[in-house]
C-alpha cells in the first residue's frame, strides 16, 4: 500500500476523533490531494484491519530505496553534517500514529532554532520489529513505514536500519540532537544509544509532555481494533 491508502485505512480504524484526524492529516505532504482522496475512497476491504485480525502481520520485505528521495543511508548524509544541524529521531513507526508524528513536529520545530536545520527519521526492518514485538508486527512492512515516513512534511530523510539498534548510525552521523520519549530511557538499549551521543558532546532532547487522551500507541490501537472486532462478531 501506497502512504494515502494506509491513511484511508487508518482513518476507518475508528481509533481518532474527526478533530485528532484533521490534526493527523496536517502533518503530511500534499495534504489536499489525500483529503480529495479519502473523500473518493471506498471504506470496504480495510488491509490494515484485516493483517491485524490475522494475527500474522505484514509479510517481511527488503527496503526500497528507489521509493522515494527522502529514503537514503547514512554513508549519504556524512558530506551534509558540518553544513546542518542534524536531529534524529527513531522507532518502528509502525501505524505512524499522531503521537509519532508530534514528535517528529516537535523535533523539527526544536532544531528550527539553529542554522540549517535537518530532521532524519530512522526505522527498524520488519526483521527486527518482529524479532522485538512478536510475530503479529510489524502491521505494515517497510517500505510502507517508509513512504509514511517520506510523506510526512517535517521529516528530510528516512534512513532504514540494517542493525538491530541505532548505535551504528548514530555513531556515523553523530547529530547535534537525538530525540527520545522520557520512557524509553527505561530500556538499556535506548540508554547506549544515548549515552553515545552524548560522548560525543551531542546533546539528548527530551520530548516534553504533551497531552495524550485518545492518543493511541500502536499496541493500544491495534488492540482498540481487535476489541472492537469481538464486540462484532
């Protein structure tokens, strides 16, 4: 699936208020063309609902990079770090929900302040993902979180991992800014990454808190969806 026929399906998930997904809609490219789309589209033969009702997940596939220009790796972005500011943030991104994308609003926004700003967005391969949160996930494979991702206005590139973890990149790159959530800091694996950064002298922002009522993680969606499935059959 193509990154407005995903928005399609979420939409019809049922998990936002009208008001969340006019908010969610505005963080992305060409904005006018996917709201002329969603009001043509059809609701029937939701894929993403019918992958999480399998239980099986999206079928693992090897990242495009011929999908877009945004999707690059990091040996691409080495000749641009002393001419930007360079933030990176990361994650499965996984239903690219409206928490994901505040985020990346946020950090885009944070390194507007200095000279040369430049956002990088780095995501899991369906490999890892599965090998982290079972085989029910990823929902959607990664060339699909990729043209999510390159899709979303605020985000310059999108680099996908061939490692389990950030370290390798972050290591290569060396941004000025690495963006977390304040709870991720409870995995030991977020804390290398950051202790990395900050060995450097690169600095960790901390996403401040927003408020998050209604706003799903992908977990919660994808079980509000399989909840909702059982009250209906």
């Amino acid at each position: 699936m193509r990154a407005r026929e995903i928005i399609r399906d979420i939409k019809h998930l049922g998990v936002y208020s009208p008001e969340q997904f006019v908010e969610y809609l505005s963080y992305f490219r060409q904005k006018e063309g996917i709201s002329r789309y969603l009001q043509q589209a059809s609701a029937a033969d939701n894929e993403i609902e019918r992958r999480i009702q399998s239980r099986a997940g999206a079928t693992p596939v090897e990242s495009d990079y011929g999908l877009s220009e945004r999707i690059t790796r990091a040996s691409s972005l080495t000749d641009l770090r002393d001419s930007t500011t360079l933030g990176i943030v990361s994650g499965c991104f996984d239903l690219l929900h409206l928490g994901h994308i505040r985020g990346m609003a946020y950090a885009k926004q944070y390194l507007g302040q200095y000279p040369n700003p430049l956002l990088v967005a780095l995501t899991l391969s369906d490999t890892n993902i599965r090998a982290k949160k079972g085989e029910s996930r990823p929902v959607l494979n990664i060339n699909e979180r990729l043209d999510m991702i390159c899709n979303v206005e605020c985000a310059d590139y999108v680099i996908p991992l061939e490692e389990p973890n950030c370290l390798f990149v972050l290591e290569e790159l060396r941004p000025d800014y690495f963006f977390k959530a304040n709870a991720d800091r409870s995995q030991d694996i977020v804390r290398r990454e950051m202790e990395l950064v900050e060995s450097y002298g690169g600095k960790v922002e901390v996403f401040p808190p927003r408020p998050t009522a209604g706003v799903k993680s992908t977990t919660k969606m994808i079980e509000s969806v399989v909840e909702r499935m059982m009250r209906e059959w």
